[in-house]
C-alpha cells in the first residue's frame, strides 16, 4: 500500500501548480499568495521526504510554472501578464522577463529536447521562447483559435485545449524553426510588445473535444501517441494523434458522487452531484494517469484498457494539482479550498492548503489486463 505525508510550510493560499524537477531532487509549487515555493529531498538516496529550501516572492499571483533543463532554472507565468524565468543558484533568486502577454498568463511548458519555452495567454497568443537565442528572449508570438484552458507537450507536439471546444496541435520543431527565423526580436522593454509581429500559423492538427463543457486540465502520455484531457462537468476524454488510432478515442465520466437530497414535495431522491477534473498526470513507467477532482478523490486509469487502476479515499479539500516523479514512484498532491459547495463568499480556510507526497508501492500505478 502507499503512504502519504503532508510536507511542513505548505503555501499561505490555494496551490495552482506544482511539479518535480527533471531530477526529482526538487518539487516547486506556485500559489495565489504570491510565491513559488521549493522544496528538496532531505536525502537524495534513501529518502522521499523533502523540506522547504527557499520561497521565490513575486509580483502577483502565480498560475502557473515548469522547470527548466536543470533543478535551478524555473520559469513561471502569473496574473502580471510575465513569462518569466528565476535562477534558483543566484545568491538573489534573479528573475528575468522573457515576454509578457496583454492580459494574465495562464499556462507554461518546457520543451527538454527542443530548449523551447511555451505560454499561452487570455489574449487568446501562444508565446514561444528558444532558450538557445538571446538567453530565451527571442520571441515568437501565434495567434490562438481561441481562449486557452490548458498547455501540455510531448517530444514533439504541443496540444493547447480552449474554449468553444477547441484543440489544437502544434509541431514543434516547426515552431522552433520559425524562432530561430526571428531570432533578433528580442523584448527589451514594456514598451515593444506591440512592435512584435503575431503569426497565424496553421496548426499540425485541428480537432474538437469530445468534451461538452469547458476543459480544465491537458496531460500527454509517456509514449507521445495522445493525450488526455479533463472537464468542469467531471469527465475524461482520451485520445490519440494518428488518425489510426482515431477509433480507440473515448470520454468516461469520473469524480461524482450520489447523495440524498428533498425534492420540493418532500421526498427524497438521488442526485449526482458532479465535480471538476482539475488535474491529470500520466505515469511514465506505467502509462496509466491520475486523476484529481473538486471532490477531494485521486484516481488511477489505465488508458489503454479504459478500466479504473485504484481509488483512493477522499481527501480533505478539493485536488487543484498533481504530478508524478520521473521515476513514477511518487505523487506530489497539492490541496486546497474550492467552491465546488457553492460558497464563493466564503473566506477560504489556509489551514486546509497541503501538499502531499503520496509514496507509491511497488506496482501500485501499474494498470490492469483487458476483461
């Protein structure tokens, strides 16, 4: 079985992200209160505790990050509309802009093959940095279909889900050649962003969601073949890029709950209370993902046979994140306070802010044979 613990000096507001380093020696988490912090592994051999290292104060809201190629190098996105980057071995924590977007940026990615960095925006634009020019500053900006939920890569894709259904798939290697065109654009002040040309571009693939309602998290599979994709009305789609393998593509609903509830005459009747999917992570030994929801559940799936690995029990907020380690043998949890209840005029309880190290038995990620 596995085995959870809850990491001392969690963040003071709700989490919006969280992810291990290429490494798995570090676990960085961005927050609403304005800090990313990270956290490093107590003892790199033997141990999968991590304690808190240092805390990145920033300017706004974070709703994003990733790491870079290396356990010092993090790039982060917020309501400040900045894509930028923070050197974790600088006595300063320096930061430097990349870009910015005309309204808050969402989603960030990180190419390792490519050295790309990718961010989408409310403006409705995909920014692409080439690290390997101008320190990342070069800049390429896409005009997008419409207004992006969620950012996910493989080795050589990009899948960007939007509003209206949208999806589109981007080649990467095509959008770093055309970086690598405008490597002398470079954003030198607030003043330029203007200056810099937008590229309708045509994406490797258009498709529409088998999702009816609006589209909270992306994740890709190890293996670069698809994708899976979450909603607010508690369902999973799970497809595939070749056209091939466009038959297998199915959606199954997930992170409802049946309760009792007096109907207007007094009597009672079932409900099925319906939560957001907020979060999927694949596993990369095994193939199969996590899901977490609105309603405090983490469950693993097995893609290809399209069956539930495992449930785990009810957590005591709503799951806003999750990511595996590269190894697969640990869950990072991040939760927080949702209004998945109604009660938006709530004040938000702090104490109810974790983040968890779900610890993983052997096999336990592991999916299951086809009945």
């Amino acid at each position: 079985m596995s085995a959870d613990y809850a990491l001392d000096d969690p963040p003071g507001d709700a989490i919006s992200a969280l992810q291990f380093s290429t490494s798995s020696q570090r676990l960085a988490v961005a927050s609403w209160d304005r800090t990313i912090s990270i956290y490093t592994r107590e003892d790199e051999e033997e141990s999968s505790h991590f304690r808190l290292l240092e805390r990145v104060q920033c300017r706004a809201p974070i709703l994003d990050l990733v790491w870079g190629a290396d356990d010092n190098t993090l790039f982060f996105v917020g309501l400040d509309h900045d894509v930028r980057k923070v050197d974790l071995g600088a006595e300063d924590l320096t930061q430097t802009v990349l870009s910015y977007h005309e309204q808050p940026s969402n989603k960030v990615s990180y190419s390792h093959e490519l050295g790309l960095v990718l961010s989408t925006g409310w403006d409705s634009i995909l920014h692409v940095h080439n690290t390997a020019n101008n320190e990342g500053r070069s800049l390429l900006r896409v005009r997008l279909p419409g207004k992006p939920f969620a950012l996910a890569l493989t080795a050589e894709r990009a899948v960007i889900a939007m509003a209206e259904r949208k999806v589109s798939v981007y080649d990467l290697r095509a959008l770093k050649m055309l970086t690598e065109q405008t490597a002398d654009t470079g954003m030198s002040s607030d003043a330029d962003i203007g200056e810099v040309e937008i590229h309708d571009i045509t994406p490797w693939q258009t498709r529409e969601s088998n999702l009816k309602f609006m589209t909270r998290a992306v994740a890709t599979m190890p293996d670069g073949t698809g994708f899976a994709t979450s909603s607010i009305e508690g369902r999973v789609a799970v497809e595939w890029f070749d056209a091939e393998k466009a038959a297998n593509t199915y959606a199954f609903k997930c992170h409802r709950q049946t309760s009792m509830q007096i109907a207007e005459d007094g009597t009672e009747q079932e409900v099925d209370v319906v939560y957001p999917v907020n979060a999927l992570a694949f596993n990369s030994p095994h193939g199969t993902f996590a899901t977490g929801g609105g309603d405090g559940v983490i469950a693993f799936w097995d893609a290809q046979t399209k069956r539930r690995v495992k449930q785990y029990p009810k957590l005591g907020a709503s799951v806003a994140a999750l990511d595996f380690s590269g190894d697969g043998k640990c869950l990072a949890i991040g939760v927080s306070p949702g209004f998945e209840d109604g009660n938006e005029d709530v004040e938000s309880d702090a104490g109810l802010v974790k983040i968890l190290i779900k610890e993983l038995a052997e096999n336990e990620a592991k999916g299951k044979a086809a009945k």
